[in-house]
C-alpha cells in the first residue's frame, strides 16, 4: 500500500516547515508528500525549496481563494492508493501514517478514516478551543460514529482511498466547507467512514477573537451551505435526528442566549448560574483529560467563545439560508510561528 500526503498551502511561511517536518518524521513512512503552493507570495516557495527532493511541490501561479481548488489541483500528481489530508498550518502525530495504514488494511470496504483533531497551546482562546474539540469529539463524534453517521472527516485529519475518492468525490467549490462537503458525498453514496481518535493532527486555533470569529463564520457559513446542497440526507431518519440535534438545537440554543435577558432579565440567574457551574465542571475535567491545569484555569472563557459561537451561527443561517447570499471565499486566520 502506498500512502501520499496532500498538503495545500497558501502564505504558510511560519508554519510550513514544521508541517512538512513532521511528515517526514512519520514512523511508517510516506511514499509521497505533495505540497500544492497556492500562490503563495510569502516565503513559503523558498522554505519548500529547501528540503529539495524529499518532497514534491507544485504551484498555483494564483492564488485560488479556496482550499478546494488546490486540493483538486493537487490530486492530479497524487500516487498513493491512500492519500491523507492535512493543512499547512497542522502537524501529524508522528504514529498518524501507520495507524491510517492498519484501518484501511484491515477494512478493504473502508472509504475515509477521521482522525482526531488537538489545538496547539497559546492562550486562553485556544484552551477554550482544545476544550471545544474534547466535548466535539470525545463525546459527539464518538456518538456519531456509532449511528454511522459520522458529520465531517476533519480538513487537517483525513484520509481517503483514492479510488473512492476520485469516484465518489467531486470538487464543485460551491461551499466554504470542502472537508463536510466531502463527508456528506460519501455517505450519500454509502461509503464507510471510520473515526479513529489515535489517529491524531495538532492544527492552530485562532488567537485573536476577530480571526476566531471569521474562522466560525467559514465553518457555519459551510455548515449551513452544505445543509442546503445535501438536504436529501434527512431521508433517512438516523441522519435527520443527527442533524436535526446539530442544527435545530443549535439555532435554539443561540437564540435563548440573546433573547432569555429580555424576556427577563430579573432570571438571567436561573440560566447562567448553572451553566457557569457546568463550564467549570467542564474545565476540571478537560484538565484532567489532558494533564493541562489552563484548561481549568481559563474555563470561564469558555463562555465568552460560546457567545461568538452563537452570534455568528445566528448570522450565517439569516445570510445562507434567508437571504440566500453566496460567499466561496475566506480568509485565512492570523497564525503564529510553529517551531
């Protein structure tokens, strides 16, 4: 079996050494790892050129505006019978190749596998953020996979068969999204899809709350663009109750944030007081889980994040979904240097 590396880049001059670095540290090795220069105009050509032929690179003269079209791009010059996704801001886990390798070996039906998705330290936003990917995953998506409805193979911790992929699998560039985009197109065609939560990628969260903000305006803005193109996988009941929890919830959960003061402000106790009491409680047990006392110690963060969380759920469903606007491009959030 021979396994490539897909990674696209775009002005990834502070984290793309790091990102190839740990490719080549796997501990089962990569027959391939392909960097797709996205137009990039930072240092990303010159730090490419350095490791020369231990990894192949191939460029864009322009840059695309979104991950999927250099992701297409990139599958052309893709050898490898399984090929992993990832991002030129996140690094693999050093064990991530050879445990992908024993999945699809041992499950020749096996489509894609999921990996598992941990936030690099820097401060109190990404704590928030690793505690996020705790309750997401460990909890969540553990549930999802046993309902066989997995909802995303993460953009930064995927990987596929390539064949299926190039069947099943079109790159039509109409979402934000292109990783939920993916994960729905497989199910739709009833491909298995596996979570393994060993099979580990570390990616950088947003710093800064206007980076975080645009960043989940990408992902629920795709969210709500993929309900709408793949809305005929509520035909089957165990997905519509899924994604009915995801999003139904979801828009009554943030409208009872904003709208409970004002129906009565004289109770907003009633309501955040537990809710306080449930996000350290949270806290305690992220630190626990992850040996990390700043999980705990910025646990009331967390509330802060679940505000922007809800504002900007609330904004992209009356932008997609009520009034319809389109939008295929982001911005990439501000990163720090990875060393």
């Amino acid at each position: 079996m021979k396994i490539s590396i897909l990674i696209p880049c775009h002005n990834e001059e502070k984290s793309i050494a790091y990102c190839v670095g740990a490719c080549l540290g796997q501990s089962r090795q990569p027959d391939q790892i392909l960097v797709v220069d996205d137009g990039s105009t930072d240092e990303s050509a010159k730090i490419l050129a350095e490791f020369g032929d231990k990894i192949e690179v191939v460029r864009i003269p322009y840059a695309s505006g979104n991950k999927s079209y250099a992701q297409e791009f990139g599958l052309h010059f893709i050898t490898g019978d399984i090929f992993v996704a990832t991002d030129g801001d996140s690094f693999l886990d050093k064990d991530f190749l050879k445990i992908v390798e024993a999945d699809f070996l041992a499950q020749p039906e096996l489509a894609a596998v999921s990996g598992y998705v941990r936030s690099l330290k820097n401060n109190w936003l990404t704590a928030c953020r690793e505690m996020d990917y705790l309750v997401g995953q460990d909890l969540f998506k553990a549930a999802q996979s046993s309902m066989n409805f997995l909802f995303v193979i993460p953009g930064c911790a995927g990987a596929f068969r390539t064949a299926i992929f190039k069947q099943y699998v079109k790159f039509d560039h109409d979402t934000l999204t292109e990783d939920l985009d993916f994960t729905y197109k497989l199910h739709f065609n009833r491909q298995k899809i596996q979570f393994n939560p060993k099979v580990i990628s570390w990616t950088q969260d947003p710093f800064t709350v206007r980076s975080y903000a645009n960043q989940m305006r990408r992902w629920y803005g795709g969210g709500w663009q993929n309900l709408l193109k793949h809305f005929r996988l509520v035909r089957r009941p165990i997905n519509a109750l899924e994604l009915s929890f995801i999003y139904i919830e979801g828009l009554f959960f943030s409208l009872t944030l904003f709208l409970f003061p004002l129906v009565s402000f004289a109770s907003i106790k009633y309501f955040f007081a537990p809710y306080f009491v449930f996000i350290i409680l949270l806290g305690c047990w992220s630190a626990a889980k992850r040996k990390r006392f700043d999980l705990l110690l910025y646990s009331p963060g967390y509330i802060v994040m679940i505000f922007i969380n809800a504002w900007v759920f609330l904004e992209q469903f009356i932008k997609v979904i009520l009034l319809r606007q389109e939008n295929f491009i982001w911005f990439k959030p501000e990163r720090a240097k990875l060393r």
